[in-house]
C-alpha cells in the first residue's frame, strides 16, 4: 500500500488496511486492561447511573422547544 493518508486510500486499500490491523491484534491477543467481570462492570455502571430529577424535560421535548424558538 503506497498511500500515506487515509484519504488518499482506495476503498480496497482501506479495507485492506483495517483488516490488517484487526488481524494482527487478533493474532497477538489483547490483554484485557480491567481484572473486573463484565457483570461487575455492568454492576458500577448502574450504580453511578446519572438519573435527572422528576418534571425534568426529555431530550425530545428539549429539542421540540429548541425548535420551535
């Protein structure tokens, strides 16, 4: 592969780039960087949860009143 941007790449160039790459971290493992499970992970998440308070406006009511000013 001769080009040094991404955006100079074929559409084959890249995805035989991408592919490369996935491979070779396939092949050498990737160590997880956490000792916790997934279900402790999963556990935390819920725990430290942000949840607004009651009469708080959803998303899209936020949107809804964004766009109609």
């Amino acid at each position: 592969m001769s080009a040094q941007r991404v955006g100079d790449m074929t559409l084959n160039e890249l995805k035989e780039f991408v592919e490369e790459i996935v491979e070779r971290r396939t092949q050498r493992g990737v160590k997880p960087k956490s000792k916790r499970s997934v279900k402790e992970i999963n556990d935390s998440i819920r725990q430290h949860r942000w949840t607004p308070p009651e009469g708080t406006p959803s998303t899209l009511e936020l949107l809804r009143e964004d766009r109609d000013r």
